[in-house]
C-alpha cells in the first residue's frame, strides 16, 4: 500500500501537532541519520529530516496505520512501527500518546530494530 501525504494535509498536521512529540533518542536518530547524508549532500539531509517529521505529523492524525509488533514484551505492546513512505529503508517506531503519538526511535531497515525492541520472553514448552 503505498501512502501519499498531501502538502495541506502536513500543513494541518504541522499547525494542530507543534511542537512535535519526538524523543530525545529519536532526535538523535535524525540527527545521526541526517549526519550520514549531509556528509555527501547537506540540502538533502534537511529535506529527509523534514519528510521524516512531515510523516510523524501524518501518524499523528493516523495513528493505526502503523504495524503492531507480534509477541512484543509488555513494555513495547503499544508500539507500532511505519515505513517512511519516500525513503522506504526507514522505519519510525511509536506508541499512541495522548491524542497523538510520540516518536520514539526512527531506525534504518538494516539496524537490528529487534535489539531496541525485544520480544517478550517465552514461558516453559
């Protein structure tokens, strides 16, 4: 299914949802993520930067849109994980918070996201 976000669309989401609920180790996430691209293209890294924040704003309006984890561990069981719809390699991670949701990492495809999000322990076979 692939998921367009229309320009009025992000502009309501960015008026009704400032300033955006991101956590400081999801900060960091962008902030490491767009240190690798503004390494080769600086403009780039900014425009990556605000496609990621645009599609948060849009989970924020949508918050079941996002892919539950199966067999998560109690303290993940509300967390849902969305592929960032122009950069596919990139998932942000988030739980319902209030009436919108908190970011609270935005991983590569490639990073071991089952590391930051482990399964819950299996009881005796």
């Amino acid at each position: 299914m692939k998921i367009r976000i229309k320009p009025r669309a992000r502009r309501r989401c960015a008026d009704v949802h400032d300033p955006r609920p991101v956590s400081p180790k999801a900060e960091r996430d962008l902030d490491e993520h767009g240190g690798h691209i503004a390494a080769d293209n600086p403009e780039a890294a900014e425009r990556v930067r605000q496609i990621f924040l645009n599609t948060a704003d849009f989970l924020a309006l949508h918050p079941e849109l996002g892919m539950r984890f199966r067999n998560a561990a109690p303290r993940h069981a509300q967390i849902r994980w969305f592929v960032v719809p122009k950069f596919r390699n990139y998932l942000i991670f988030y739980p319902p918070f209030q009436e919108t949701i908190m970011v609270v990492r935005v991983l590569h495809a490639a990073q071991d996201w089952t590391r930051f999000f482990p399964a819950a322990p299996r009881g005796p076979a």
